[in-house]
C-alpha cells in the first residue's frame, strides 16, 4: 500500500481529532497535542495518507519550551487499522534535526508497544512514567482521618483554605510564593531537562477553587499546601494540583490531612471523584495517595531524546 505525506491542513482536522480521541478518549487528565493545532507554538503538522486519500496518522511538533533553552514535544500516532508510515517519522525527524533543540520530549501510554518500540529505536531514553490514579470520592470512608486536625492543632498546626487567606491576610500570596519557591526542588522533574526556576503558575490557575485551597499554617507561616482544580472537559470530577509540605513538617501527617480535605470537599460538593497523577519515582505521595484510596486507572511512559 501507498501513502504520503503532506502537511495538515484544516480540512484534515476532523480526521487527525478522531485518531487523537481513538487513543485518548477516557484517559482523562492526559491531553493530546491535537487540541493545539492552530496555535502559533505548533511548529511543524503533518498527516499520513494512504492512497484514496484517507488520513491514517498524523505528526505533531510543539514548543514545549522556549528558554533558558528550546525543548520541542512530538506526537506521532496511527489509526489502529494501519501500521507506523516510515515517511512520516522521517519527515518529522528531519524537521526536528532543521530546529535543533536542546532535547525533544515524547509520550505514549504503556498498552502502546508498537510506538513505544519506534521511540526507542529512534533512540528516545524513558525518564519516568506518569501514574493517573483515580479516587470514587463517594465510595471512600475518612473515618480513620477523624482526628487528623485535631492532632495537628495539638501541635500548633491549624488547617485553613485560601478562600479565608485571602479575606484575612494581605500577605497571603507572597507567603504562598515563599512555600513554593522552599519545596520546588523536592518536586521530581526530568533528569534530562535543565530544572526550571520556580514559578507561580500553579497557584494563580484559572481552574483553582479557593474553597478547595488547603493551606496550612504553623502561626503565621505557611508549612504545607493542597489542592483541587476544575475539569472543564470532566465537569463532575476534580483534578488533585499540588501538595506539598516544608521538609521539617515532612511525616507528620500534614500533606494527609490536606488531602483529606480535598476528599472531604469533593464528597460534600457531590463530585464522582478526583483524578490525579504522580510519577513512579514519587515513592512519598504514592504512599499517601494508596492509603487514602486512590486507585491505578492508566500509565503513561514520558520519553526523552537528547540533542545537545
């Protein structure tokens, strides 16, 4: 059989999105790069087509990040019915080489050996996988967690959210920035990858709910901090953001108590449940999130290839 390739155009979008959603459908919280295809960081579309012209794959490269140093992002994937097109893995590979980036990322779920064998001949190297887990927020009993809060206050720990900071604390934001800038370097991030300077985009999110902002407090300092998104695209879920927790207050039941008040919210408000994610290599907040019930739902493998 004959193919070819050709860059995307709009009247291919329709097609390329039903390949996406063949693969990505009901893997909520895993996104496909398709959603970006008209905007401007989309460096590089092409589309596989046999010879009636159905498009049967498509190749995506994106900006993932422009500075300090240039790291681009491909998806390549394949109607089910229709093996890898070498053209098209080469076109996007000649491209990638043309840009020259610093190193170039790529992913596929774990159940996808075909394209994980072609990234590893193309010599991608695996840097860690993703772990979505799921937790049915209406199946789960907080009963053992009863006094959680309590035994924190004990020890002069007091749980609050960000929707009270904000009406008792002018200084709340630069307090969060502080609990931020302390515990961003205790987040796993890619060896392959120069790490990153902090940044507060997590907590400015359009999609935080100051209500499910768990924070807490020892006296005025912020030690620890928790919570929950909007799903915009899964309106009966939430997506469980960041925690984390200054070291010295590490073990000691701060990061369960504030996840414990996510649930509890997610209960309260009548939500199926919260999806999260965490990478293999977070041994500490898997351990959390087994106890408090969240359950393995999907993996998704995250590849690295280095250029420079």
């Amino acid at each position: 059989m004959s193919f070819m390739v050709r860059e995307c155009v709009e009247q291919d979008f329709e097609e390329v999105i039903r390949i996406s959603e063949s693969v990505y459908s009901g893997r909520i919280g895993s996104f496909s790069l398709v959603s970006n295809l008209q905007h401007c960081r989309m460096l590089r579309k092409y589309v596989a087509a046999n010879e009636i012209g159905r498009v049967i794959g498509y190749g995506l490269i994106w900006e993932q990040r422009a500075s300090p140093r240039l790291i681009l992002k491909v998806e390549l994937l394949f109607h089910p019915d229709y093996e890898v097109v070498e053209m098209l893995v080469n076109q996007i590979i000649h491209d990638i080489r043309i840009i020259g980036p610093y190193a170039v990322q790529a992913r596929a779920f774990q159940d996808q050996i075909q394209l994980l064998q072609l990234y590893d001949r193309l010599g991608f190297v695996e840097n860690h996988r993703m772990m979505h887990l799921y937790l049915p927020a209406t199946e789960i009993d907080l009963t053992p967690y009863v006094d959680n809060e309590s035994t924190l206050n004990a020890r002069g720990i007091a749980v609050t959210t960000l929707a009270e900071e904000l009406n008792s604390d002018a200084a709340y934001f630069s307090k969060l920035q502080a609990l931020n800038n302390l515990t961003w370097a205790d987040y796993p991030t890619e060896p392959l990858v120069p790490r990153t300077s902090p940044n507060d985009q997590m907590l400015t999110h359009e999609d935080n709910i100051p209500e499910a902002y768990f924070i807490a407090k020892e006296g005025q300092r912020y030690i620890g901090h928790s919570h929950l998104m909007r799903l915009p695209s899964a309106p009966q879920y939430f997506i469980q953001g960041l925690t984390a927790t200054a070291r010295e207050f590490r073990g000691q039941g701060v990061a369960t108590a504030l996840k414990v008040k996510g649930i509890e919210f997610a209960k309260r408000m009548g939500y199926h449940g919260i999806l999260t994610s965490t990478r293999d290599n977070n041994g500490p907040m898997a351990a959390i999130n087994s106890k408090l019930g969240w359950r393995p739902n999907y993996s998704e493998v995250r590849l690295e290839k280095m250029l420079k």
